[in-house]
RNA sequence: GCCGCCGUGGCUCAGUGGUAGAGCACACCCUUGGUAAGGGUGAGGUCGAGGGUUCGAUUCUCUCCGGCGGCACCA
C-alpha cells in the first residue's frame, strides 16, 4: 500500500504496516525521536496500523503537538506512580494535559505531603527508566465498566459510563498500570522522558462541581527536553520575584490585613500610583467626551431588588441596617445609580449617546478563599462608565470604545490584546429575543471596529453579552482587564427612557464598559508588568538626591527645592552613609534616578543622574536636568 | 465556601513540652567616604486568637481568624 507523507512524497509499505514500520522505513533517527502520527489529519498511536492512501506526518519530540502528548503520558506515568505506591488507597480519577504541564486527580483518604510528591518524582523516573511498552486496547462498555468496578476504580466506571453510546471505549496498558484513555500515547514509557517535575499539591472538586467530593490534584510540568523544562522553572521563579504581594510590601506601597481581609490600606507611595492613573485616565475619558459623575455607596435594597442584583447576586453583597428595619447595601457595583442621574430630567435623542463616568468605590463580598492581593479584593474602585445610548450607536460606540482602549494598553507597553466574546449564560435577565439582538449587535460591533476575539460561551454578564479585553504582561501572561457589556435588560427594569425623533418615548441600551477594570487590580498587574520597575512618569519617588559627603548638604537642598517646584516628586537621602550604600539602597528600591551631588557638582552647578539599573551616567546643569525629567515624567498623550 | 499547607521581633526565616534565636531594618556612637552593604554598641517578641491535655504549651490537640497553592465562585 502506499502511503503519502508530509512533504508529498509517497512510501510504498505492506499491508498492515504501522506507523513504527513507516518510521523504521524512514530513518533510525526518526524512529528514535517519534512518539506519535498524524494520520489525515488525527494524531494517533504509532502502533496504529495505517490504510492505503493515509497521509502520514511522523510526530517527533521536538513538533509542538508533541507537548500536549508528552504532558498526558507524564500524567499517566504519574497515575501509574501513584497506583503503586498508594494503591490500596487510591482510585485514580483524570489526568490531562493543560498549559505548560498537566495535572491527575485521585481519590485517596489520605493527604499528598511534598514527601509524597518526591517519591513520586522518583517513581516516575524509574518507569521510565523501565521501558515498559504502553499499548491500547479497545473494550466492551460493559466489561470495561464491570473490569474497573472490579479494581476498585469506581470513578473509572462512572466515567466510561457516562462516554456518549457509540464511543470507542479505549484502555492504554503499561506495566501493570491500566487506565481508560482516549490517547493517542508514546509507543513505551522510555519515549517519555524525564523532563518533568511535579509542582503542586491542590484540591479539586470531582468532575469541577463543588457539590462533589473534593479529590487530591497533583500538578507537574512537562516539556520535550531539560532546556525546556529549566527555562519554565525559571519563568516561574520569574513569576515569583514580580509578585505584587511581595513587591508591594518592599516599595512600601500597600498592605493588607485582616481586621479588612479583602480591602487595600494604600501607603503615600501606592496611593501616588493610584491617583497617576485615576488623573491619566480622566484625561482620556474627558478627550473622549465622557461625562463624571459621583453615586453613593449605601443604597436601599429596593433599588437592587428592581435592577435584578437582589434577586441574582445578592449573596455578594455587603448590607447594613438603618433605622426603622431599612435595609442598605453597599453597592457592589455603579450602574443601578447611573441610570437614577440618568432618570433625573427628560432626556431626548439629542443627549445621546451619553458617556457617564465615575470612579466608584465597590464593595463584593467574596468567597474568603477567591481573595488574592491586589488581583481579588472585596473593596476597590473601577474605572467604570455607562454609555447610554440608541441601538444605532452600539456599533460606533463599541469601535470608538475598542480604539479608546487599545490606545490605553500601549501607553503602558500592552500592544498584546485578546478579544473574547461572551454570549448567555445560563442564569439570566431578558428575554430570548433580547439576547439576540443584543448578541448580534455587539457581534457586529466587533467585527466592524475590525478586532478578532474568541468565543466564551455562556460567560456573558446576567443582563447581557459581553466583550473582555485580556492583555498580555512582559513576561507573556495574561491578564483580563478591559469589558464591554451590551444591556438592554437594565433601562427596562428601572425605567430609562428617552424621547426619540419620533416624539415617542424609547429604551435607551446601557453599555457597561471599563479599561483599567478594577485600579487595584491594574496597580497589581503594572507592579508585575514592569517588576516594580515604574515608568518615570508613575513611579511614587521620581528621584532621590544624595551627596557623597555632607559638604553638598546645602547645595542638594537648593536642588531639591528646585526639582519640588518643577513637579518631580523627589527625596532627600543626606544621611551619615557611604554613597554606595545610599545607592544600593535606592537602587533596591527602584527608584528611577538617583541624583549624586558632591563637591563638584556644588562648584559647578550640576547634577549627576545615574538611571536605574546602569552604570552609566549623566552630567547635566541643573536647568537641563530638571528640563529632562520633567519632559520624561509626563503622562503618555499628556499635552 | 471546599481540600492541603502555613501564622515566631518592622522584614525574611531558624528553633524547642521547662515562657526564644539569626540576618536585614531601627536607635546611638565612631567613620566625611565619588557610584550596589564601613565599624561598634543597643533596643525590640504575651511565638495569630480562644479553649483542652499537662506540674508546665510558642511547641501536642480542638475551634476560630488570616495568609499561601489550587478548586468552586467572579454581576
């Protein structure tokens, strides 16, 4: 039979040939490095016998569909790891490959210790080193189900009890190990390799439900080769040093505690940050004629049982009790309020679209174990805003919008933007024609602004289909920040209106929309973006002048008076300390310039900037230094 | 909220059934030194909170609170 391969070429092999013959037939080396096929399209096991005609590509450790297989067989030399050093308390669950590694769950009476974790590691080692031939098999339904109740691996059988009727119920074999898989897997547990390790002990409810059993998750990582596996470990330890939490507690610009689980007490230097970004983005938001506003943040319980919150997400929210059995809450989020200020007057076709702002304290009462530094928090602040505005304007409103935000991500070095669309989910307000309409307006919307976005189904908003912008950080992880929600179903629960051209009144549709997301949010993904490392313009200390002896004290003094009236927000550092010292210890703290005055500076009337993180630097008279740093410590589009 | 781990001076961490240590930071003194740690001395902790076991608990145990890693959740 004949047998076409990637390059076109075509091979002439006996009937009945697999994939390890075509490999054989090729090369030694090949047949070395494959670990898999792609046959017309499907990856399938090299012992997959091929038919004539078949177009063939031999997939090699080093293809990048490789690491998926790769990942699921590390996962499987786990599980079978697992079966036989806790066999007797263990029913293993699934294991599939995710991003940059893979995880297994199993049911097991006893806690994984990290001890547990290195014999593991260990006895994974030693199956590969045991090249035990991994094999698949094809089974009855009923004797798989019966074969795993047999065994004890109940979850097993529920599994293959629940597979659609028609499917192939498929077993892999290696060693005495046996497990339900749909494949395809390397030809033996050599093919493997060795460049895994395992990361993680975490908890993991059966089957993602957390009215199901918690079960044990094991997560690892897996790549083709040791360089590959050293250079995750290395992001990750990356990962680790950019840490918000922790560069948030050097800089001094934050802390968290618990008296206020979930809420941020900002120290001057994170405050500094936080208010660059609010007065940066009113600038946008004022060029790009939105209007700001200011609700409050206690509100009668009637308001968000009319607007749906009440009934929908309720649980979330704060609630205080006033006199006379009055209950408030505290608004977990702007929009029930915009659209009070919005009610206030008539307003007619000709105040459209209207673009109302607000910086708005939130308050959400999250799951004690959802918080997580600056990224999830019970109390922060959006830069939120509602457009309101006629069915005819989403479309530009949404592409004026989209512009508007990705302008924003590239001030702060985001060129990297993920579109995802999220249609109905499951618990929602409206009804279905609503939704349509909805759906397809901001579909359109999208396409027209001219951006491709992937989509997320049943993700979207209880009120409506939803845009999510996801940015991508320095150190190429993603972050969502940015949303666009289409709403048609809150101007009719409180009653918006307007008067059209017609005369008659109309529902105006609420766009719900945020850049930043939450402030606090982005203050952690910038700390992480540029590892504490701000931009002059939003760094808390621009610059510290210090003097090598105390002979420039008095000089200094006049610079910093100087640098203080130019707007630079600058320290003084006059201490008893050796110079070096005095710059480590502001290098440390990352400050963006240190300005060194000595003697010679004080005589000829100059400064010294020494950039962060280099050797080299500049002499300037003071004037162009101030000059200099002034220029730089502007905001991007500032005028 | 669920599973596991953790909670010791300002910070990072060690340690023990007989009420505690290190480094850095801090204070004072000496040092006036030109680009990433000069030296000395000193002060500082009811070992997360509350019960229990014990002659005695920071240590063992339980409950609670908080943090961390996930899961679930995320308007």
């Amino acid at each position: 039979m004949n047998i076409i391969l990637k390059d076109g070429s075509t091979r002439t092999l006996n009937q009945g040939a697999t994939g390890l013959d075509l490999a054989t037939a090729i090369s030694k080396s090949l047949l070395k490095d494959a670990l898999v096929m792609r046959v017309d399209g499907a990856l399938l096991d090299l012992t997959h016998p091929l038919h004539d005609g078949a177009q063939v590509e031999i997939i090699t450790r080093s293809h990048p569909a490789a690491l998926d297989v790769i990942r699921h067989d590390v996962a499987h030399l786990l599980a079978e790891a697992a079966k036989e050093l806790y066999g007797d308390d263990l029913q293993i669950t699934i294991g599939p490959a995710i991003d940059n590694g893979f995880y297994y769950d199993f049911a097991r009476k006893t806690p994984f210790t990290p001890e547990d974790l290195e014999k593991l590691e260990k006895r994974m080692a030693e199956i590969v080193d045991r090249d035990e031939p991994i094999t698949r098999e094809v089974w009855d339904r009923d004797n798989a189900v019966a074969f795993f109740k047999s065994i004890g691996e109940h979850y097993k059988a529920e599994i293959i009890n629940d597979l659609p009727a028609g499917e192939p119920i498929s077993l892999y074999r290696q060693g005495n190990f046996i497990d339900l898989c749909r494949g395809p897997h390397a030809p033996s547990t050599k093919k493997v390799g060795k460049a895994f390790k395992l990361l993680k002990l975490a908890g993991a409810y059966w089957r993602g439900d957390s009215k199901n059993a918690m079960l044990q998750r094991v997560y690892g990582t897996a790549w083709a080769d040791d360089t590959q596996l050293k250079d995750y470990l290395f992001k990750l330890e990356e990962a680790e040093k950019r840490d918000h939490r922790k560069l948030g507690k050097e800089m001094d610009l934050f802390h968290m505690q618990e008296e206020a689980a979930g809420s941020v007490f900002w120290h001057p230097k994170g405050w500094t940050i936080y208010q660059t970004l609010k007065k940066y983005m009113r600038q946008k938001l004022e060029k790009a004629e939105y209007v700001e506003v200011n609700t409050p943040e206690l509100v009668d319980r009637k308001l968000w049982e009319a607007s749906g919150h009440w009934e929908k997400f309720g649980q979330n929210m704060f609630t205080v009790q006033a006199e006379e059995g009055r209950t408030l809450a505290i608004k977990p989020m702007n929009c029930p309020c915009h659209v009070q200020i919005f009610k206030q007057g008539s307003k007619s076709y000709r105040d459209l679209p209207l673009r109302m702002g607000e910086f708005g304290s939130c308050h959400r009462n999250e799951p004690s174990g959802a918080m997580h530094g600056l990224m999830r928090v019970r109390r922060f602040v959006q830069d939120d805003a509602h457009i309101f505005c006629t069915e005819d304007q989403i479309t530009s409103e949404t592409k004026s919008f989209c512009s508007l935000l990705l302008g924003i991500y590239k001030d702060f070095g985001f060129n990297d933007v993920i579109v995802k669309f999220s249609d109905r989910p499951e618990v929602r307000a409206g009804t279905d024609a609503v939704w349509d309409k909805a759906e397809e307006s901001l579909k359109k919307a999208v396409g027209e602004a001219g951006l491709a976005y992937t989509l997320n189904p049943g993700e979207g908003a209880f009120y409506g289909p939803k845009l999510e912008f996801v940015l991508r950080d320095a150190i190429g992880r993603d972050w969502q920040c940015g949303t666009l929600q289409v709403d048609f179903v809150l101007p009719e629960r409180l009653d918006a209106s307007y008067i059209a051209e017609d005369g008659q009144k109309h529902r105006p549709v609420m766009l719900h929309r945020a850049i930043f997301g939450s402030i606090e949010r982005f203050i952690g993904v910038l700390i992480e973006h540029y590892a504490g490392r701000f931009p002059l313009w939003l760094a808390p200390v621009q610059t510290v002048i210090t003097t090598v002896t105390g002979d420039a004290d008095a000089y200094a003094q006049q610079v910093f008076e100087k640098l203080k009236n130019a707007g630079i927000r600058t320290e003084m550092d006059l201490r008893n300390e050796k110079i070096s010292y005095k710059i480590r210890e502001h290098s440390l703290a990352k400050v963006p310039y240190i300005i060194v005055l000595g003697k010679q500076e004080a005589e000829n009337g100059t400064v010294v900037l020494r950039m962060l993180g280099r050797q080299d630097q500049l002499t300037l008279s003071l004037g162009e230094g101030i000059d200099r740093l002034q220029k730089e410590a502007q905001s991007p589009g500032h005028e």
